[in-house]
C-alpha cells in the first residue's frame, strides 16, 4: 500500500511538472516580438515586359502580405523563403511589405520600385523606292525591346506621325515635288526611352529609259537641231499597237536640214549589260522613210553609236527595232537622238514617236494577246499543278472563230490558286483604256477565273479581279475593271486562276484575245 501511494506521488510530480513547461512554450508564442529587419530585393526583368520579381526578407514571421502599389488592390500572400512576380507599366511605385509573426503581430515597411524600360536598340529603318512611282517611298523598321514605330517624312511641319509595327507592310508616301526630305523614324519601347533614326530622301523624279511621255510630273525636255519642232502632245491615233494617251511629235518644217532631229537626254546613262536592241513605237506619214537613232556621251559628242531603220507603213503605228549590239559598252551614253526622213529637207510633214525601250529583240509580247503569231514565244509560267499552251481552237464558233487559242489544263489534285503568268514585252498602258476583256471558254458556269496584274520587277505590287462564267462549252467574253488602277505601277505579269479557290479535277479551260477595253 504504502509502495502504491509512493507511485501516485510521483505521477502527480510529473504531470506538475509538464504543465510548468507548457506555460512555459505558451508565454514564448504569446509575447513573441513583432517582425523585424524587413526587406525585399527587386529583380527587374531587362526585356520592357515590366515583369519584377519581389523577394521579400525579414526575421520572426510565418508569411508576407505585399502590396504592390499600383493598381492591383489585393495584396499577394508570400510564404517564407518565396517569391512573387508582377507586371508593372514603367513608372514608380511604393511597395508595402507587410510582416506577421506567429502570434499575429505585424510589421511593415514601404520600399521605392522604379520600373524604367530601356531604350529600344538595333534599329534598323528600310526606306525604298516605289517601283514605278519616283515620287513614293515606302518605310519600314525593326528593333529590338520596341513595342510599336512612328515614322514622318518630312514634306509637312504639320503632318501626324504614322504609326506602325514591326512585320506591318511598308507605310508609304507621295511627295509632292522634287527635293530633299528628312524621313524621321521613331522606335518605342512602351515607356519614356525611344531610339530615333533621321534619313535624308532624294525625290528627284529622273529621266530614265523607257521614254513613254506618260509621267505628268517629268519634263520630257527636246533639244531640237536643224530647224524641226519637237514637243509631247496627245496620241493622234489611239489604235493598233498604240493605245497611249501622249507621244512625242517631230515636226520637220519646210526647209529644215536634212540632218534635223532632236536630242532627249537621260539622267543615267543606258544599261547595256542584259539588253542592246531599241525598240521605238513611230507613226509616219509615208512608206520608206529613214529614221535614225542616234546614242551620245553626255560630254563627248565624238563618242556614239547610230543604226538606221524604214517605215513600212503610212499613217498608222509601227515598231521599229533597232540592234546595238556592235555598240562600244566600255563607254557611257546618256543621249538618245531621234532623226526623221534623215536625208531628205523637210516639207513641214508630222512625225510620232513613243514607248522608247531596250529589248531583246524578240517579236512584242503586247495586247491584244490573240495566239496567232507563229514566232511570239508566249513563256507561259505555270504554277500550282496547272499547265498552259497554244494550241488549235477547240471550238470556232460564236464569238470565237481565231485558228489558235491558249488552253489551261488544270490537272486533278492541282492547287486551288493553280494557274498561269504571261510576261508582256512592256507594261499594260492604262492612260487611255481601264478594263481589260477575255474570250474563255469553260466546261462548267458559275466558276470564277481571277486576273491578277503584277509589276515583273516587284510581284508584291499587284492588282486583281475575279469574274465569274456565266456559259457552260461555249465561248463567252469576260470584262475585267480596273478603274482607277495606278498606271505607274507598271504591271507588266498577266496571270490568270480558272476555278479560282477549288482544287484541280483535271478539267481544261481555254482562253484568248486579251485586250484593253472601255
């Protein structure tokens, strides 16, 4: 018994005891102190993306509260040892940490967070020509850290800048006279810090082969010899091979020399280096008169090269090809002189000329396509899983009774834009016609056939249209409306789509007599 009461004694002294050091452990969390030392490191990312990570530090807490100090309201809950990442637009904030401790007690503190971007770097501004067009440029850009451009091109103090983004299409602009610009490029990065690049731009509208007297802008100046008369004036004969609304005009007075011509001076000399054959529209008042083409070193008259050519028809227009390839290529010509009926004095007689060009000497490749001549070669360009060529007409009958004709077979499992390019000789002239008709012949109706115009030199500038058959196994004439098209653009690649947007089936089309129209 007494053995017993001794055991429970000292259960008794044990549980004491452990309720003292629970007291104890309790007073410890009960009055432990508020955080201290707090801190956070600021990791700022260097890419404008305004990211931030906030390290928060501090000594006897269990979690953070930290508020970012812009917009977001809700503080974001950080264990201890953790991180948190926010976005932020450039600018300052106060960050505000605030600290608990075991028992509840807190602690803050606010700390300054500047969020700078940097400046957008490696820029790189492309500033190009318009093809066809001496008075456009066309401007794009890329950097890096940018976030959008604005470009001003220096023509009006007044103009907004214009805005754009890296991979947009070039934004382009028209000066209205010749001189020196300041194209000024703005790159920025999404805050204060932008990169700026000023580029001077030359509009000096040259004087270049081809000479087709179509350019409003350009003064076709003539220096005239002799006693003739040169000056541009409208097409008198808008007919045949020449459908341009101006031409030049030589007017042989009476009693002119018979040496008499004109002089037109380039702006660069003539590039021999792929093409050395002229080939010069003329309409003449009679069969068997020499006209002489005559090229000359800008300052040296003793250094040219000049051929001789026929008229071999009256009153109408006519190629006449010249060959230069005996001329000596080591040296420059920048002058190109035109003498009409050379030999004879002059009678007061009218003389056009127009579309001046280098060639290869190949039979033209102009409208109207008709497929009837036996040496054109038509290069038809297939793409896409279609095939063109010329071949009989299948069916002469209705509105289509020519010998030969083009025919597009658009093989099965071809591609929906399957199809085929004719590359004219020179670009289409739109000064006086703005449409375009085909004869097709399709062995379904309701299909659409997409005529697409392009520049040769630059695909990218392009213009097209589709029109939808309305026969089926027959012949029928599509109009093709190109109002208001930029006849600077010089399209000179015809390309035609037949079942525009389906995959081939093996079906055959045909078409023929392309042309300009009104």
């Amino acid at each position: 018994m007494k053995k017993f009461k001794s055991i429970i004694s000292l259960v008794l002294l044990t549980i004491l005891i452990g309720c003292s050091g629970d007291d104890t452990s309790l007073d410890s969390v009960t009055n432990a102190p508020a955080p201290t030392n707090l801190s956070a490191l600021f990791t700022i990312t260097q890419d404008n993306s305004g990211l931030v990570t906030i390290a928060p530090r501090g000594e006897g807490l269990v979690k953070y509260d930290v508020y970012f100090g812009d917009t977001t309201t809700e503080p974001a809950e950080v264990s201890v040892g953790a991180t948190v990442d926010h976005t932020y637009a450039e600018g300052q904030y106060s960050v505000k940490i605030v600290a608990t401790a075991i028992n509840g007690l807190t602690s803050e503190v606010e700390l300054p967070l500047t969020v700078a971007f940097r400046a957008p770097e490696n820029l790189d501004v492309s500033i190009t020509p318009v093809v066809g067009d001496s008075f456009s440029i066309g401007v794009t850009a890329a950097a890096d850290y940018e976030t959008f451009f604005e470009v001003t091109f220096g023509e009006d103090p007044q103009q907004e800048p214009i805005q754009f983004m890296q991979g947009d299409p070039a934004v382009t602009h028209t000066y209205s006279n010749t001189g020196t610009y300041t194209v000024k490029v703005v790159a920025y990065s999404g805050g204060v810090a932008t990169t700026t690049h000023t580029e001077n731009v030359v509009i000096s509208n040259p004087i270049l082969l081809p000479l087709t007297f179509e350019n409003a802008a350009l003064n076709y100046s003539f220096s005239d010899f002799g006693n003739v008369t040169t000056s541009k004036v409208n097409n008198p004969d808008i007919s045949g091979i020449n459908l341009s609304s101006k031409v030049g005009r030589t007017v042989k007075n009476n009693g002119a020399d018979t040496w008499g011509g004109t002089t037109m001076v380039l702006d660069s000399p003539i590039n021999f280096s792929t093409l050395n054959k002229f080939r010069i529209k003329v309409w003449s008042p009679q069969v068997g008169a020499v006209v002489k083409l005559k090229i000359e070193n800008l300052t040296d008259a003793g250094i040219f090269h000049e051929v001789d050519q026929i008229t071999t028809v009256a009153n109408a227009w006519q190629y006449l090809t010249y060959d230069f390839s005996g001329v000596n290529t080591s040296q420059s010509y920048s002058k190109v002189i035109l003498f009409f009926d050379f030999g004879n004095p002059g009678n007061g007689a009218s003389y056009y000329f127009d579309d001046i060009y280098l060639t290869n000497g190949d039979e033209p490749k102009i409208f109207p396509l008709t497929f009837e001549s036996p040496t054109i070669n038509y290069g038809f360009g297939d793409f896409g899983g279609a095939f063109a060529t010329k071949v009989a007409n299948p069916n002469v009958s209705g509105i289509n009774t020519t010998a030969n004709v083009a025919r597009v077979v658009k093989n099965a499992g071809s591609e929906v834009w399957a199809g085929t390019a004719l590359t004219l000789t020179e670009p289409i002239d739109f000064s006086v016609y703005h449409k375009i008709k085909i004869k097709v012949w399709s062995p379904q109706a309701g299909i659409p056939v997409l005529l697409k115009l392009e520049n040769s030199a630059n695909t990218s500038i392009n213009i097209e249209r589709p029109v939808t058959t309305t026969v089926a196994n027959g012949w029928e004439e599509l109009t093709y409306d190109f109002s208001g098209i930029n006849n600077n653009n010089a399209y000179q690649n015809v390309v035609l789509f037949f079942d525009f947007g389906t995959n081939g089936t093996g079906a055959t089309y045909y078409f023929d007599d392309v042309k300009l129209s009104n």
